[in-house]
C-alpha cells in the first residue's frame, strides 16, 4: 500500500511521500569500537547525579546500551580479559567449534 502525503505545494500522492521522505527505508545497526565503549563507560562512571542523561543525549545512546556494556566489561574484567585478549579468546573458540564441526560432520558421514 502505497503512502499517500502532501507535499509543501499542498499537492497529494504517492511522488510527494517519496520527495519529503526523511528517514530511510531501511535501519542500520550502529557498531561502536571497544575504545569508544570504554571511553563511554568511563565517563559514565565518572558522572554525578543526572549527568547521565546529558552524556547518553550527547551520544545518542540509551541507558540499556550502557548497562549491557557494563555487564561485558564486568564480565571480561572477571575472566581477567582485557579487550584485545578478548578478541584472542574469541577467536581461539571458533578455531575450536570449528575443529568439532568438522569432526562430527566425518562422524554422520562415515
């Protein structure tokens, strides 16, 4: 179904919509380094009383966002990761799985 809009000379249609369109069509997933994560947890953690608000508008971020980055860095500082041994772990565990895959693939086969 087509959206029907008016567009600034007041006129109605479905050119109008797609001229005044101003969000995509289609969203995209932001991806944050793990420096910016840190950076962003750090000030958090450094922040008074509702200054938390004004850093995550600043940012635009949301409050669930930080707190599960706060579960990540607490997890992998639990472990005793740091971020750059965390990317290590991580792709030691794929080499892994993928080491098992291949072994239980032969073992259905044969």
């Amino acid at each position: 179904m087509e959206q029907v809009k008016q567009d600034a000379s007041g006129a109605m249609g479905p050119e109008a919509a797609s001229r005044s369109a101003e969000v995509p069509a289609v969203g995209r997933k932001r991806r944050h380094s793990e420096a910016y994560k840190l950076r962003i947890l750090e000030q958090a953690d450094a922040c008074k009383r509702g200054e938390l608000g004004a850093l995550l508008r600043r940012e635009g971020l949301y409050h669930s966002t930080i707190i599960k980055w706060k579960t990540w860095r607490d997890t992998m500082a639990d472990k005793g990761f740091t971020p750059e041994q965390d990317k290590k772990a991580m792709r030691n565990e794929l080499a892994k799985l993928q080491r098992e895959n291949k072994r239980l693939k032969l073992k259905v086969e044969g």
